[in-house]
C-alpha cells in the first residue's frame, strides 16, 4: 500500500448535474491511506451521489475521480474492484447461510477465501458462532450487517465506502462497529463513511467533511486525544442543515 | 353494506386508473366482439354452405331418371349435419367431425370434409370463439387485474390500516369479490351481447341457453372467488400471481390436454379397418347371400316360399332379388348398429373419463356444459350419424322394396338388350322419397346433457365460497 | 466454487426456481412418453394390418375363386394403405389424430374414397394431443416467465442491486451469468427427455441436432422478451403480468385470429362439391350409351383401346371405366382444392416468422412429418397405389383373363416405408 503517493481515494474538482441542479458543485476531497474521513450532511447534500460516483454508477460532468489510481468513470469494474462497499440497508440472499452469503459475495468479487478465513471474519464482525451456518432468513440487522462487515475486512482492498453504516444501530452496536472500522483503518485503508450520525462520525473519523449544496464547506482534523469538540461540531452540523433547508 | 361498497368502488377506482388495466380490458372487449363476428358469420356462412350443399344433393336424388331401384341404392344420398345457431358461440367438435356424409346401400361412410382437415396447424392452437375467449381468456384477465385485490393491501400494511377504521374482513372481502365480479361481468357482457344476438335466430332454445349463460356466469365467479381466495392467502402480490397463473395454465391449458390423452390410452377405439374386418367376418357367419348353399340364405328362401305357397322364385309374386336385398341390408344394418354402438359406447366412456377429470379442472367441466348445451359435443355428433344411420336404413329398404314390387324377376335376372330398359321404374318416384331431415333435440334434452358440468362447476364454486370464508378470517393476522 | 457453481447454488436455493425447473422437466418426460405411447398405438396398429387383411382377402378370394371373374375381385377387394409415423412423430404428433393413416381402398373411383376419415373421438381431438411439441410451445414460455420476470426487479426489490453492482463481477456479467444459467437448465430440463425419447425411437442424429438448438433458440425469444420487459425497470408483478399477457397473445390469440384471416382469405369449399360432382359423373355413367363411355376412357387410356367390344351383358371393365371418368372429370377440382389446402399451409408457414410459437410448431411438425403437408403427400402415395391397383385389375379386365385365387396374391402391395430425409423435406417446403 503506497502511503506517499496519490491518496486512495481522490476527488477534484468533480461536478455532477441532473440537468440544470448541480447535486455536486467542484467538490474536492482527499482520503489517504490509512485513514477515515466522514462527509457529513443533511438529505440532499450530495453524500449519496459522491459514493456512487467514485462507484461508476454516476458519470462526472467536470473534474478529476480517482480510486487508487483509477478513473471510476473510464473503468467502473476497475474501481469496484479496489472498493469494498457496504451499502445502508444490508441486502443479502436470505436463502443463503452466513457463510454462504461472504463465500458468495466473495467470490462476487474475484477473492476466494477458505472457510476457516470467513468464520474468522465473522468472528471478528462480532457474529456469534451458532449463526454462522445458519440462513439469513431470521437474521436483524445488526446481525445482516456484521455478515456485510466481514465480507468488506475480508476483501483486502484499499478503499472502504459506508453508507450510513450506523443508522438503525443500538449504542452498543454502533460501539462494536465503529472500533471494527478502526481496525480496518489501522490496516492501511483509506475510509470514507458518509452520515448523518454526528457522534458515530466523532467518534471515528479522523477528519470530518461538512457537505453542504455539493461542496464542502469545511474540514476539520481530529486533534489529540480529544479528537474533536463535539458541541462545536453540533452546532456547526446544525447551522449547516438549517441554512440548506432555508 | 356501506363500507362494503366504498371498497369495491376504491378497487374499480384504482383499476381505472392502471392504464395497462383498462387497455387489457378493451382489449378483451375487442377480442369478445371479433370472436363473436367471426364465429357468427362462420357458423352463418357454413349452415348456409351446407344447406346450399343439402339442397342441391336433394335436387339431384329427385331429378334422377328412370334408373332400377338398386342403381339409386347406389347412387345413394350425400346429407349435411345441419349447424344450430349456438355453434356460433361454441362451435364445439363441429371442426372436427366431418360435416358431408354419403349414404348408400350396404355401407356405413364416414362423415368427411370437416374443417380440422382442411385447416393449417393453426386450428390446432384452438378456435377464436366467444366460447374459447371466456373459457380461457377472460379468466386470465380477471387475475391480471384481482391478484393484488387483498394481497396488495397485506403487503402495503394498508389492510390493518383498514382494519383499524373499523372495516371488517367480511366488509373488506365482499368489498373485493363485488369489484371483481363487477369487471368479471362487464368482461362477459360483449359475449353475452352476442349470445342474445343468437338467440334471435329460429332454433334457438331457451333453456340450454340458461343453462349457458348460468354456467359461464358461475365459472367467472369461480375464477373471481379464486383471485380473492389466493390473494388472501398469500402474503405478497407477487407470489399471488405466479399461484393463480400456474392455477390457470395447470387448469385451463394443462390438464384440458391431458385427460384426452389419457382418455385414449385407458380406452382403445377399434379403428376402422379392423371394425369392417369384422363386420365382413360376422356378415360370412350369419349368411352370405352370394352363396347358393349359405344356410342362412337357404333357410330364407325357403321360408319366403312357403310364405307364398310356392315353388320357385320365379312363382313368386314378387321379385325375390328384392327380397333378398332388403334381407342382406337388414343383416349389414344391423351389424353396423351393434358396431356403432361399441364405437359410441368407448368414446362416451373416453368422455366420461375426461369428465371425471373435470373435477379437476372446472374448465373442462364449462367446456362439456357449453358444448352439450349447445349440441355441439360428440353427443350432437352421435345424434345426427345415429339419424343418418336410420335414415339411410330406411331409404334403401325402400328402395330395396321398391326393386322387389315394382321390378319384375324375370326382367331383373334378363340380359337381353332391352332388359336394362325393363328393369328401370319411372324417375316420378325419385322425389317421394322422403329427404333427411334432422331432428333437433328438445331443450331440456340439451340442457340436461350440461346438467353434470353444471353440477361440478356450482361444486367449485360452493366449496371456493367456503375456503374463502375460512381464509378470510386469518385476514390481517401474523406479522 | 467457481461463479457458475455459486450461481447454482443460489438458484438451487430458491424453492420457486427448483419446483418450476422439476415441473418442466416431469412435463416433459410425460409428454415424450405420451407421445411415444399413441406412436406405439399407430404403429400397432398398422402392424395388425396384414392379418386382418389376409382374413378378408382370403374371404374375397373364396367368393371370387367360383367365378374367377377379374371385375368381383376388384369390386370386392379393398387394399390397404397406411402412413407409419415417423421417428420424430412422437415429439409433434400433428394432425395424425385427426387424419387418417390407415386407409383401405379399393381400383373404384378414388375421389369417393381418399376425403374418408378413420374412427377417432373428437371431443379428445379438440383441445389438441399432449406431446412434447405442445410443452415446448405453450409450456415452456411460462416457465421462462416464472424464472426470469424478476432477475434483476427482484434484485433491486430485495435492495440488493446496487451493492450487487458494485462488486466487480456482480455487474452485468453476474446477469449474463444468471441468464445463462437458468436458460442452460431450462433447456436440459427439456432437451433431455427430448433427445433420450427420440434416441430411442431412432430419430436421426442430424434431426435431434437440429431440434436441440430450436428448443434453445425458442426460449432465448422468451428470455429476450422477458429481459426487454424487464429493461422498463417496472416492479415483478408488472413484469410478469406484461409477459402472461404477451404469452396469451403470442401463444393463444393471435394464431387463433390467424386462423379466422387464413380460412377467410383462403376459402375452400370444394371438398363436398367434389364429392357430389363425382358422384353424379359415375351414375351419370348408367343414362347414357356404354359406348360413350368406354369411347371417352380409351381416348385417355389408349393402351385397353384394343379390347374386346361390349357385348349386351354386363361387363365390369365398362364398371371400372366410367368410375375412372368420374374421377378425371372432378380432376380440376381436386387440384384446385388441393391447392387451396397448400396456401392455407404456406399462409401458417409465413406466419411463423411473427409468431414464434406457430415457427416452432410448424417446424416440428414439418420435420415429425405430421402436418398437412405430410397428410397430402400420404394422398399422393395413396393416389399412386391407386394407379397400380387399377393397372393391375386392368390387365385382368380388357383382356377377360380370369382371376384364379393365385392372382390374389399377385395385387400390388402397398409401400409403406418412407425415406426420411427431413432437412431435404423442410427445405422444399419452404
């Protein structure tokens, strides 16, 4: 993994327009390896469109999207394939077993991985040993998504996307997560998580992005062990929400 | 009753304003009123074919000329099946039994010339009628538009929302039923147009149909307690329409071919080389007329000589070669007839197979109500060879009697140039011969014939009532 | 595991899947031995021929023996023919049920004996037989509608597609993939039983390979529809009722309305007005001087001229001759209803390149020889027997040889087997 050279993930300047709305407006940002980055945002503040560009599902009308190196635009299964995705609703084959669901997913994405290496992953995403070859039909969702968790630590990739990964989470589970994102990080993966929980984000992210109308107003870096002054984040989320809806 | 009604015009409403919904429903009208057209002028086009046909085959047997009696014996009489007005709403077996029979002396003719032959294979994929429309066409549409009748409501939560209004789930039901067999009625009403139609033609009897009209009514409200039944019992619309249109194809397309093939199979039907084989085998067992020492024919003689206190046939105050005819055509006929009956009796009990599959499928019950009601099904069929049988019979006897009293032995059994001459009686009798006419059967006889496909399909739709009472208690339950 | 192997899994998974794939392939090994089973019955049934016949025949000969008279054999005898199905009629059994294949005639007039039927139920007749051709055609598209209405809506519905998509082979190849598959299956669930059925009943390795890849052509046209459909981004339920109704329609209504537009635009009436023409030609015979008659026979026939003249008596050449004239006077229109017959044909034959449902059908039954087609060249070999038999009792008849029991066995004999060649047959039909 290249620490010093182009950040994983690279976003200059992009713009994305549905006719005339401009969702992102030259939007820059930066993660490198390594790292988490967390957007923050109120509904319709572009978080979504960022992820599904660098995803190639969405094609930018000006700027530069880079993932590890590659234009998402030009080659989208190029991108995909150094990005493990998990999505906000955690959608699996509910006729498949846990085991099953990574092995597939897995395989979905060119890695193969020995059983005893996925019920480590599970283990690991916090999912308890007596679930692991059971089908997902009576799973939660907390349950879904570790299965989800452990499909994405699995793929040794450089780029990790969540989407809203801790909306509909218990405290608990939110804990467990966020420490799992860590440990990711701590890989040498270049994370971004884009959501509107602003104390998960606090609590994980190393820099934290107010999108505001496609762009980012302001950045601010995580600072010591404080890392950063939640209140002052709060109100400066709230001011952000409240000016796009007016 | 007032709730009831504000869900039916709800569900209307909404199927009102699925665009795809109301195209497939015009779409249905077009193709009821087409199929009614089409097979209307068809059936008018062929009734006045083969009475054009009947005509000038009459025309031809009375302008024969002076000719020996056993000349027209052989020179027969060609009969058409006469086609009753309601074969224009389910022509039935009509295509597919031959619709011109030649009647001679001594043999039994197959009817020929029906449309399955004379047809593409296309005729094989079924017949547009308004029969085929409402038996097969309308009941998919009435799924297309009633499966999400409740199983939308489930799926959407909106059913306890409903429930929490105070709506009950016999309101709600009913509601469903009263919207559906509201469509269902609009659906059959263009082929009901065109039955009424019908029945302003001569010959059209009341009560087969009633007994149509009640038995389609009953099997499109079959089909609609069926949609609101699985829909009810299922949990997502989708799941709903992959039931009801394996249901339809199992029941409408599937087993309506099937149980003919098995039919085939459990009862064989002597096919007609073998039956004539036999007839030839029985008719040397019970006396050959062509052999001089044939007991039978010996023992004949005898007893018609004695009758006229004779010696010889050529005492005889008749022509004893008549005589011997009409006893040669007694003996054929009434091999044919034991042989006809076998014939009828395996493909009835082939029928009968097919109908107790019917318990199945209510489809082929509705299809031997319609047919047997409109006197369209083998046994129309059976009807009119059975009257041409008799008919035939009796215009040879006359003929044979004609030969054995107008025609003189001597000269009948003289090779002299001028016998031929002799031989002949006088063309006048040509047009007394009395013509065929067919006999229709009486309504209640056609009605009765519907009666058990009636009784299966009220069946279905008795214990469809019930399922769907039970089902619609669990309504809204579970999670 | 390979992708493919992860793929059956799922779909092995999937209870709707496993239940329709088990369905089609139980329906179609039914309908192969069905079809097999009436093959069987057909061909018992010729092959009961020769004992029947050589009963009646020899019942014939004992009659004729006394007079040895050329003119009763021939009245008296009727001779067989028949049309042995093919080897694939047990995959399209056609018009087979309704048509004849067994026929006795006898050297009489043709024309009143070649429209005869054979005894069969039409009630059973009427819904059409249960043979693979009809699983194939009718069956088959709602089993591709059942697998493939939801292939990718059911995805996007489950909220799986877009986390499928951005894995890098969960794109449009993990659709090909599935696609794939499931038409790979489809077809096996029908090709199978298929190929073993006609295996067995000796179909000839270039038809089966001509028929495997018309299964699979048939059901990629479904599959393409269904993803066409599918292309619209409607919900499943919209999917699959969009394809049932397109199903009735290709399937069910439009050859239907077909048939009303061909038999409109192609009327024929001729075959009862034939028959009565005929009829009123041969007795038209016993009015007029016997001479007239053997006058007009000779004229077309000069090879008997040289017979022996009438004499007061009758004589059965005179017989047979004024029914041979029945039959040349009617010849006009025998071929004009024939041909009415062929351009009713040829119309469902062009109409197979719109309703693939009626191509696949035809093709088979062209291909099983069980078409309409197929029954009037059985008219033509019947036709051709005809002329044997009539020169056969000929040569007895204008030379007033007689008949000895021997003779009988002289008669020409019906030939029953055929040589297949489909593709040669197909391609000249077209």
């Amino acid at each position: 993994m290249n620490h010093f050279g182009a950040p994983p993930i690279l976003i200059d300047g992009l713009t994305v327009a549905y006719g005339d709305h401009r969702v992102l407006d030259e939007l820059s940002l930066h993660v490198p390896a390594g790292s988490i980055t967390a957007l923050l945002g109120g509904n319709g503040a572009g978080k979504s469109t960022t992820l599904a560009t660098l995803l190639g599902f969405v094609r930018a009308q000006a700027g530069t999207v880079l993932v590890s190196d590659v234009d998402p635009g030009a080659d989208p299964d190029g991108a995909r394939r150094k990005i493990a995705y998990l999505p906000e609703n955690v959608a699996l084959y509910e006729h498949l077993t846990a085991v099953e669901n990574a092995d597939y997913l897995l395989a979905l994405s060119d890695e193969r991985k020995e059983r005893g290496v996925i019920t480590d992953a599970l283990a690991a995403a916090g999912l308890q040993q007596r679930a692991w070859d059971q089908r997902l039909g009576g799973f939660s969702k907390g349950m879904r998504q570790k299965v989800a968790v452990a499909v994405a630590l699995l793929r040794e990739v450089p780029v990790l996307l969540l989407d809203e990964p801790t909306s509909g989470l218990d405290p608990r589970a939110t804990a467990d997560f966020n420490a799992l994102v860590s440990a990711v990080r701590d890989r040498g993966t270049a994370v971004l998580m884009v959501t509107h929980d602003l104390l998960s984000a606090a609590d994980v992210a190393d820099r934290i992005g107010f999108l505001e109308a496609g762009r980012i107003v302001e950045e601010v870096e995580a600072v010591g062990a404080e890392r950063f002054d939640v209140r002052a984040l709060h109100a400066r989320f709230a001011v952000g929400t409240e000016r796009h809806a007016a | 009753m007032r709730k009831t009604q504000l869900i039916a015009r709800d569900e209307l409403r909404l199927m009102v304003r699925n665009r795809v919904a109301v195209i497939a429903f015009a779409l249905l009208v077009l193709l009821t009123l087409v199929a009614v057209l089409s097979s209307w002028s068809h059936q008018r086009a062929n009734a006045e074919l083969r009475a054009r046909h009947q005509h000038e085959a009459e025309h031809a047997f009375d302008a024969q000329p002076d000719r020996h009696p056993h000349r027209v014996v052989h020179y027969g009489h060609f009969i058409f099946r006469p086609l009753g007005p309601l074969a224009a709403f389910d022509p039935g077996v009509d295509a597919f039994t031959g619709s011109s029979m030649f009647l001679e002396g001594h043999r039994q003719n197959t009817a020929n010339f029906g449309d399955v032959r004379q047809s593409s294979m296309l005729i094989r994929f079924g017949q547009l009628t308004p029969a085929f429309v409402l038996q097969v066409v309308a009941p998919l549409l009435l799924i297309f538009l009633g499966y999400g009748v409740l199983s939308r409501e489930t799926e959407r939560g909106t059913m306890r929302l409903l429930m929490l209004q105070g709506v009950s789930r016999g309101q709600m039901v009913n509601g469903k039923l009263m919207a559906l067999g509201a469509v269902a009625a609009l659906a059959g009403l263009p082929a009901m147009i065109g039955f009424i139609a019908i029945a302003g033609q001569p010959g059209a009897l009341a009560l087969p149909m009633a007994t149509i009209a009640l038995g389609y009514a009953a099997y499109l409200a079959l089909w609609v307690v069926v949609i609101v039944l699985v829909s009810a019992a299922v949990r997502r619309s989708r799941d709903a329409l992959l039931a009801l249109v394996a249901l339809w194809a199992i029941g409408v397309v599937l087993l309506p071919r099937v149980a003919p093939d098995v039919a085939s199979a459990a009862v064989p039907l002597q096919n007609r080389l073998q039956t004539d084989v036999a007839i030839a085998r029985d008719l040397r067992r019970m006396g050959d007329s062509h052999n001089p020492d044939d007991p039978h024919f010996a023992a004949f003689k005898a007893s018609v000589l004695k009758r006229y206190g004779v010696d010889w046939v050529e005492d005889l105050p008749v022509n004893y070669k008549g005589l011997l005819a009409l006893e040669g055509e007694r003996l054929t006929s009434e091999l044919f007839d034991q042989y006809a009956r076998q014939s009828y009796a395996a493909q009835n009990s082939q029928n009968a197979l097919v109908q107790s599959v019917g318990v199945l499928s209510p489809t082929i019950a509705l299809r031997s109500l319609s047919m047997a009601a409109a006197g369209t099904d083998f046994a129309g069929h059976q009807r009119f060879l059975e009257q041409a049988e008799a008919y035939r019979y009796v215009l040879v006897q006359r003929l044979n009697r004609m030969q054995a009293e107008a025609v003189n032995y001597s000269d009948d059994t003289a090779t002299d140039p001028g016998a031929d001459r002799r031989k002949r009686v006088s063309a006048s009798n040509w047009d007394k011969m009395p013509d065929f006419t067919y006999q229709a059967p009486s309504g209640g006889a056609l009605a009765a014939g519907a009666l058990p496909g009636l009784v299966v399909i009220m069946g279905w739709l008795a214990a469809a009532i019930l399922l769907l009472a039970r089902t619609s208690r669990r309504l809204g339950e579970g999670r | 595991m390979t992708l493919w192997t992860h793929e059956l899994r799922l779909l092995i998974r999937a209870r709707l899947t496993v239940v329709a794939l088990a369905l089609l392939a139980i329906l179609a090994v039914a309908s192969v031995a069905a079809g097999m089973a009436e093959v069987a019955r057909q061909r018992a049934a010729i092959a009961a021929i020769p004992a029947a016949q050589a009963e009646d025949i020899s019942a014939v000969a004992d009659y004729v023996s006394r007079t040895k008279d050329a003119g009763s054999a021939a009245y008296y005898s009727f001779h067989p023919t028949w049309d042995s199905p093919s080897p694939l009629a047990f995959a399209a059994l056609g018009m087979r049920d309704v048509s004849p294949y067994i026929l006795r005639v006898r050297a009489l007039g043709l024309e009143a004996q070649i429209y005869d039927g054979d005894t069969f139920n039409p009630e059973l007749a009427l819904p059409g037989r249960f043979d693979f051709a009809f699983v194939l055609v009718f069956l088959a598209p709602l089993f591709v509608i059942a697998l493939f209405h939801d292939l990718v809506s059911g995805e996007r519905e489950a909220g799986r597609l877009r986390s499928l998509t951005a894995l890098p082979r969960g794109g449009a190849g993990l659709m090909r993939r599935r696609t794939l598959l499931r038409w790979a299956l489809l077809w096996a669930a029908l090709a199978l039983p298929f190929a073993i059925g006609a295996a067995w009943s000796g179909v000839g390795a270039s038809i089966i390979l001509l028929i495997l890849p018309l299964i699979a052509a048939y059901l990629l046209f479904w599959i393409g529809f269904a993803a066409l459909i599918g292309r619209l981004r409607w919900s499943s339920v919209a999917n699959a009722a969009t394809l049932a109704a397109c199903w009735l329609v290709l399937v069910l209504i439009g050859p239907t309305l077909a048939n009303v537009a061909i038999n409109r635009a192609v009327p024929i009436s001729q075959g009862a007005e034939i028959a009565l023409a005929q009829r009123e030609q041969v007795n038209h015979a016993w009015d007029i001087p016997r001479e007239e008659t053997m006058r007009r026979f000779y004229a077309n026939h000069p090879r008997w001229a040289d017979s022996a003249p009438l004499g007061p008596e009758f004589h059965y050449k005179w017989y047979f001759a004024f029914h041979q004239n029945g039959d040349e006077r009617v010849a006009d229109e025998v071929r004009a209803y024939r041909e009415g017959l062929k351009r009713r044909e040829a119309a469902a034959r062009s109409l197979s390149w719109v309703l693939p449902s009626v191509g696949v059908q035809t093709l088979l039954t062209r291909l099983a020889d069980t078409d309409l087609t197929a029954q009037l060249a059985y008219q033509d070999r019947i036709r051709g027997f005809h002329e044997r038999l009539r020169e056969f009792y000929y040569g007895y008849l204008f030379s007033d040889r007689s008949f000895t029991r021997e003779d009988f066995a002289r008669a020409p004999t019906f030939k029953g087997s055929r040589v297949y060649r489909h593709h040669s047959a197909f391609l000249e039909a077209r």
